[in-house]
C-alpha cells in the first residue's frame, strides 16, 4: 500500500486544522479564529481504500502543526520548533493559503514593475521560506475559495504559482469539505510504498486525555478576548474512567419500568494556568459565570468525544510568566505527561 507523513504549513487562520478535521472526518484539531490556537504537532490518520484502475489503498498521515509566525516567547520558539521537526520527517507538504486574505506583496528589486514578490516582513514570506529549502513535493493549497468571486481565483493562481515551483496547485474548501476527494486523490501518487504508519481504524495518535485538555482550551479561546487566551493552558489533573462492569441501566422503583438507560461517567479535574491575577478574575467572571460557561460547554464536547457522562470540575491557578518557564512547558506536552503517568503507574504498583 501507499503511506506517508503530509505536514501542512501555513500562517495562522489559514485553515489547517479546519482541514485536518474534515479529512478525518473527526475532531482531531480544536479550531477557533484567534490565532496560533494549534501549540504542538497533531497527527490526523486517513485510511483510503484502493479504487481500481487508480490508485492502491493508502494511509496518509496529516501533520497538523502551528502556524508559522515569529517567535516572541519560549512559548513561540517552541512552537516553531514543531514546525521545523515535522518539515524534517515528511514524504509530501502542503501549503495552506487563505484565498479570502490578500498576499503582502511588493515589487521585486532590479525587476519589471510587473515582477512582484512577498513583502520580506510579512508571515507569507515566513512560510515560503521555508518551502524553497525543502527537497520534497510541495502542494499549494488555496482554502476558503467558497468566500471569493471565481473571476478573482485565475490571478491568484498566477500569483502565487510564481513564487514557487508547486508539484500541483488545488483550490479546496476545508469547511465545505469541497475539493478533499481530488487532493487525497493526487496525495496517493506522491506516498512511497509503506506498511501503515498506524493501526486501521485509528483517527490520531493524540490521548483523549489530551483531546480533553484541548477542548476546554478551544471553550476558553472562544468565550475570552484580547491577552488572557495566549496566556492560558489547560493541564489534566486527575481522570477517573467508569468502573469494569458499570451497569448501564438504573432499574426503577418498585412498580415501575426501569428507567432511560444511563451512560457511565468519567470524573475529570483539570487545572488552567493563567499569568496574572487579572486574568483569572476574567476566566473566573462574575459570580462565576464565565468559567462555568467554559466548563459547561466543554463537558458536552468531551461527552461526545468519550460516549459517557461527564463530571468537569474546572480550578484557575496563576503561574506568573510561564510561557518563558522551559519546565512548566516541557510539563504541557502531552507525550511527557504520559510518560510521568507510566512512571507514577509503576511506582505505585512496586509499592
């Protein structure tokens, strides 16, 4: 079969994560219109079956990362990082480009007033940038063509076809799911011959735990404004999965048919870090209001995600300036935080 990783780099907003979901068909990404709202690498697996006279079966691993831009905190180097890692282990990348937001564009230096390229400052400059050095295919991606006039789609294409020499050049609309079926269709023909990646059936490599945590950040991102989202982060503290053999159904009182059955419930706490005492009075709100709204919506999204009931208790705690803490942020990855799981685990059981 045909396998291979695909990392999709684009600026911020551009649709990544938007995209990743509708491939997968699942919430694999959480997505909001504030920017950098992806922290680490995600991985969005597609299994597609082989179709006759096409193409073979093959498993395409999406690679979700944050978006390109320059770094101010450790927090923004880290998230860089990502990027670069997932650029040196890929087989294809695909650059994402917002079709309804207009390139900074400039003309170019001992050229024809006609030649025009992008702004040096810019964070599109940022992210072709880092396509020329690359040595692999490189598929140009322009998203949310849904949101422009056809007759402006022809230019952009000319545009940004010039700035770099694209395996091939597709026009999508991630929230349409419009245009998927052709890309995945051109995908196949540039993955190597490879056993799967990962097992069939399995939609991302993340824990739900992680999910979890996402979740309640993505409630936080959309219910809070200016600096208190990019100042905030959701740990898990304790996850409590249903008992072996929870009945699923209550009977009734005597007398009387047993009642709706009832799923069994997943206990979480998850604390969420904030940098100043401000901001956790405006996490908090009055009288509690606005984190009981956070937490009251992403219960319901976590419920969908687990297929059980679930008890969120939410606490603020202030960790002043912790995006430029290397220890609090190793802390946040959540491939770390299975492995002090694993090692708490054993200690325990040594005891």
């Amino acid at each position: 079969m045909r396998c291979g990783l695909v990392s999709i780099l684009g600026r911020p907003n551009a649709g990544k994560s938007t995209l990743v979901n509708a491939l997968t068909g699942e919430k694999v990404a959480i997505v909001t219109s504030k920017p950098q709202t992806t922290r680490t690498r995600i991985h969005g697996i597609v299994d597609v079956p082989a179709r006759k006279g096409q193409h073979p079966a093959a498993q395409i691993v999406f690679v979700d990362t944050p978006g390109v831009h320059k770094p101010s905190t450790l927090l923004d180097k880290r998230m860089m990082q990502v990027v670069y890692d997932a650029l040196e282990s890929r087989d294809v990348v695909m650059v994402i480009v917002d079709a309804s937001r207009r390139l900074e564009l400039e003309p170019a230096a001992g050229s024809a007033p006609s030649k025009r390229v992008l702004k040096e400052t810019s964070e599109d400059a940022f992210v072709f940038e880092l396509v020329r050095k690359l040595d692999c295919p490189v598929f140009l991606l322009i998203n949310k063509v849904d949101l422009v006039p056809r007759e402006q789609l022809l230019p952009m294409i000319t545009e940004l076809s010039a700035l770099h020499p694209f395996k091939e050049v597709l026009l999508i609309s991630a929230r349409k799911r419009d245009g998927l079926e052709p890309l995945l269709d051109k995908l196949i023909a540039y993955l190597p011959q490879r056993d799967r990646l990962f097992p069939k059936d399995q939609f991302t490599d993340q824990p739900e735990r992680f999910l979890a945590a996402e979740l309640i950040r993505e409630r936080i991102l959309m219910e809070t404004g200016e600096e208190v989202p990019y100042a905030s982060a959701v740990v898990i503290e304790q996850w409590e999965e249903p008992r072996a053999g929870t009945k699923a159904a209550r009977a009734g009182k005597s007398g009387t048919a047993a009642t709706e059955p009832k799923l069994p419930l997943t206990r979480i706490a998850a604390a969420i870090y904030c940098e100043r005492e401000g901001q956790k009075a405006i996490l908090i709100g009055k009288g509690g209001a606005k984190l009981k709204a956070i937490g009251s919506s992403a219960r319901k999204e976590i419920e969908e995600l687990l297929g059980t009931r679930v008890f969120l208790q939410l606490h603020i705690i202030v960790e002043p300036n912790w995006r430029e803490q290397r220890g609090f942020l190793d802390t946040l990855d959540w491939r770390r935080q299975l492995e002090d799981l694993a090692r708490k685990h054993e200690s325990e059981t040594d005891l």
